[in-house]
C-alpha cells in the first residue's frame, strides 16, 4: 500500500528536520505540506529551492537582468 492509499497527510518539519504525519504534526509555523507522502515531505526543502531559484531567474528576467 503506498503512502497515498493510506490516506493520510505528511509534512517536512523545519523544526526537527523530519516527516510528520497528521498524528504528531508540528504547528502549521514550523512545517512545509501537507504532501501526499512521506517521500514527497522529505524532499520539501530541495523543492522550495528549486521554485525559488526559478522565481528569482523570472523576476531577474522581467526586470530585463541577465542571469
């Protein structure tokens, strides 16, 4: 069965460094998700990174700067 079957949620706390799941999650301040598995929970941060190099290359882009 995989994570999404389950039926539960899962979240990257930024706090502890970990997958929490519904039943011990964090406060919202302290985590990234929900996301569908703990895989997809592991990975948040490498994802935040990525969107936000990509926002900064659009932003840079739209004020006509060379990336």
């Amino acid at each position: 069965m995989t994570d999404s079957e389950r039926g539960g949620k899962y979240y990257w706390c930024t706090r502890h460094h970990r997958v929490e799941t519904d039943a011990d999650v964090c406060p919202a301040k302290h985590v990234l998700g929900p996301y569908d598995s703990a895989a997809d929970a592991e990975n948040a941060l490498q994802r935040v990174q990525e969107r936000n190099e990509a926002w900064d290359a659009e932003d840079a882009r739209w004020a006509g700067e060379d990336r």
